[in-house]
C-alpha cells in the first residue's frame, strides 16, 4: 500500500466542521451573556452563521431606542473578533451605559472567558468616530491630542511603532497653544464634549480638530517622517491574550478581507427589515 501523501488537501470532517460550529454559537452567548444582563440597556442580534467560513456578525444595539451600538464579527477558524464600529448609544439620562467606553470595556471582558485560547481582537482606527449632537468627530484624534495615544490604545490596542509614535505625537501636543499646550487644550474640550453643548460651540470644536491636525501633518512633514508610512503604522493593530502583535504580511491580507466584510456588511444593514434575527 503506498504511503505516498495526497497532494491536495484533505476536506475537513464533519467532526471539525461541527467544532467550529459550535465556536460561533458559544461566542455569541458569550457576547449575549456580557452585554444583556437585565438592567442593562443593551440587545443583541445576530445574523446566520456563515458555514463558508464559520463567521457570525452579532449587532449590539440600544434596545429602548434601537441605536446600533456595536457592529462585530466572529471568525471561528481564526479565532479572531473584528471590532467593525463602535457608536456612542446612551439613552438619556445614562451616560455610562452605551458610552462607547463602556462598550469596549464589555469588549474585552469578552476575552476573560477565552484564557484557554488565542483569541485574537482587531479594530480599525479609521473607523473610530463620536457623534456629538448632529456633529461628526474623529475619536482617535480627539484622543492623540489630549493624550498622546489614540482612544483604541487606551484599551490595550498598540500598533508596532507604538513607542516611537507616541514619541513623535507627545512632542507635537506639548507645544504652546493659546497660552497653554495642544494637550491642555483638547484635555478641555474632551472634558466638555461629556456634557450636551451648543451646537455651534461643538462645530468649532471640530473645526479645531480639523485644523490641528493639518499642523500636526506640517509637523511630521518638518521632521521628514512619510506620513503615508506613518499611518498605516499607526492604524494596524490588533490585539492577543499573551501580547500585542501586528502580524505584518498576516495583516495585510486580513485587512484586504475587512474591506469584503465591510460591504457585505453594508448588505446585512440594508437588509436588516427583511431578515429575521435571532434574539435572546
């Protein structure tokens, strides 16, 4: 009889098929079990589980006023959570809950139940905004000025560079800026956005934000430093138990399935009055 190994792959069996199965139902449950507790203000819906690839999208929402709070995709294969947005969804009079701090703290509470594995999160940087009233704002940039590191780093999440990143923006913020420094200042505004303001006081804030950041692109710019380079260092990062890793070529190719996923995503939303799904 020939020993001889086959060429091609062997498919899977069902034995393995039903363990990654099982991997998506028992992630979501997690997720149901950390969000939907019964004071909570929080619901959570999830789509089929893709038996392609063994993913599953799970939509946490506001379940007074159905904001969608959280949109995040499980890859079971992988072992990965794709962090896909995070909105602020307070009801009012609660500015804890559906604080998009509170929801990326109930996030990675998610990785306590997985000490036996790898579960590896990621996020994309660029799609960390704040809506303050009717008015749009970049949370990680609001965060690197006032702070020195971007709001997802705050939670653990570091690019490769990170050090020498936070090197490079810690010198811009602590320069003078209206009788005080960058970091002074947008400590302030971070302070006020907490509280409702006026509409037009919030529209300069953004305006600030804006132009800050063209300063802060003269600044690199002075300093020979390829801005290109420096984000998409800057935006590649994910997060493991053990440790923080980008995993270079790894990342590329996951970033280049992102894209997919965000459209078909976009399919999922528009779809969202037609398809039943599934609630605890």
């Amino acid at each position: 009889m020939s020993t001889a190994k086959s060429e091609h792959e062997e498919p899977k069996s069902n034995h393995e098929e039903h363990e990654e199965f099982v991997k998506c139902k028992r992630f979501v449950s997690i997720v149901f079990a950390v969000f939907m507790e019964p004071s909570s203000i929080y619901s959570c819906k999830y789509d089929d589980i893709d038996l392609r690839d063994y993913s599953v999208f799970i939509n946490i929402v506001n379940k007074e006023s159905n904001d969608e709070c959280a949109v995040i995709e499980y890859n079971a294969p992988e072992n990965t959570v794709h962090i896909q947005n995070v909105n602020r969804c307070s009801s009012e009079g609660n500015s804890i809950e559906g604080s998009g701090t509170d929801i990326m703290q109930k996030l990675m509470s998610v990785k306590s139940h997985y000490q036996d594995s790898n579960l590896i999160i990621m996020v994309d940087k660029d799609e960390s905004k704040i809506t303050v009233g009717s008015v749009e704002f970049d949370l990680n940039w609001l965060y690197i000025f006032a702070t020195g590191e971007s709001w997802y780093n705050s939670f653990g999440f570091k690019e490769e560079e990170y050090d020498y990143n936070s090197t490079i923006i810690n010198e811009f913020i602590d320069q003078p800026y209206n009788g005080k420094t960058i970091r002074d200042h947008f400590q302030k505004i971070k302070r006020d956005l907490r509280v409702p303001r006026r509409v037009s006081e919030v529209q300069n804030y953004q305006s600030e934000l804006k132009e800050t950041r063209k300063e802060f692109l003269k600044f690199l710019k002075k300093k020979d430093i390829n801005l290109r380079q420096f984000e998409k260092k800057f935006n590649n990062i994910i997060y493991d138990n053990s440790r923080l890793i980008v995993a270079r070529g790894k990342t590329r190719n996951r970033r280049s399935k992102l894209r997919i996923n965000k459209q078909k995503m976009k399919t999922v939303q528009k779809q969202k009055n037609k398809k039943i799904f599934r609630t605890h």
